[in-house]
C-alpha cells in the first residue's frame, strides 16, 4: 500500500538488528487518520472472508484492531501479555519476543473466545511470526477459527509468513511488506 510505504520511508527509523521503527505514528504516537486507511485497506483485502470477530494481541495491535471492528461493527477482543489474577477460565500460550529478548504468556478467556468463533487477527507487525504462531495455538485450544491474519508491516526476511503457512493455511494480508533492513536501507518487496 503506497500510503504506508511513504510513511514509512518518511517517518521510519532503522534499529540495528532488523528493528523497524514507527513510534511518531503507529507504536507510540498514532496517525488516527492514516489507521483509518490502513483498516479500510485490511477490510477490502478480506472482502469474502467470513469472520465474526477481530482478535489482536496488546498493545499495538489495538489501534488497528478498533479501526477495523469499528468500521465493520465487530466485536474486538485484545489478547492478553500476562495471566491476570482476576481471570481464571483462560486460555495460556508462550511466546517468544523478538524485540524484548524474553519469553512471556499470551492469555485469553475462555468467555469470549468460543468455540464457532471465525476471527480475523489483527497486528502491526509479522516479522518472525511468534506472536501470530501463538494466537493460532489459543484459537485452536478455543475450537475457534482463525479465518484471516492482516498486519500492517511485514517483515519478509524474517520468514514469519512461512512459519505460520507451515502451520496453518490461513489467508494473510500485510499492507508493506519489507525485504530487507540491512545496512539501515528499508527496501520494500
Ligand atoms: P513476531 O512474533 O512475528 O516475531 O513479532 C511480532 C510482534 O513483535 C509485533 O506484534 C510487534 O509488536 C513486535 N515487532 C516485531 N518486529 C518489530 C519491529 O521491527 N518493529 C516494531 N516496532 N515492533 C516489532
């Protein structure tokens, strides 16, 4: 998406290491606007696909998330990073987190993701696909379907489409998708 492209080139910074950042308008400051675009995009990229939920996974994946379950009128349900007191009817995975080095739990309850659910994940990012691997790993504890997967940046050299296609054969739409951040050149597929 040529939108998302510009931005990135405008407003994107290289992290060593593979580390792409958009703090100024999608992981700390956000582009209202822009994420309006971009969940406009994600809906017509699924158009067809039957889903009656969006999932995502806090924190980023929820401004995203809320434009997409907002302007489809769709319930959208965040997954947690950590295994709160107050829940006990949960779901629990591991993931391993590529920018923080750490291995942490994904947790959901079992309340509001059932059994017949067909969701479409929503995140900002795909690079290694842990996080979505992980999410995939909860539907199925669920009897949920996971009938979509759309990120708005993808990381192709991380190779997380593949992990997930390994997996699990789901339709996956990434509005930019990178190829390489070597040498802090952001090169785009
Ligand atoms: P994965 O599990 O696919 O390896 O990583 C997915 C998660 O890690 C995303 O939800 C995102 O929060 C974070 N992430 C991975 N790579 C990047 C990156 O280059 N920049 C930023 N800002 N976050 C990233």
């Amino acid at each position: 998406m040529e939108l998302l492209r510009r931005r990135i080139i405008e407003d994107g910074d290289c992290l060593p290491g593979g580390v792409l950042k958009v703090d100024s308008f999608i992981n700390h400051q956000m582009d209202a606007m822009l994420m309006k675009e971009l969940a406009a995009e994600l809906i017509r990229r699924f158009e067809g696909v039957e889903f009656n939920k969006i999932v995502t996974i806090e924190a980023s994946g929820i401004a995203p998330a809320i434009m997409v379950g907002y302007l489809l009128e769709l319930p959208v349900l965040f997954i947690k990073k950590s295994v709160p007191v107050s829940m006990n009817s949960v779901y629990v995975s591991s993931v391993y987190s590529f920018t923080k080095k750490t291995e942490y739990q994904l947790c959901v309850s079992k309340e509001f993701l059932r059994e017949g659910d067909k969701v479409l994940f929503i995140d900002d990012f795909l690079a290694h696909g842990n996080a979505a691997s992980a999410m995939i790993d909860l539907a199925t504890q669920a009897k949920a379907e996971v009938a979509g997967m759309g990120f708005l940046i993808e990381k192709a050299f991380q190779e997380g489409r593949e992990a997930i296609k390994r997996r699990y054969d789901v339709k996956i739409e990434s509005l930019a998708i990178i190829e390489s951040l070597e040498n802090c050149n952001i090169i785009f597929k």
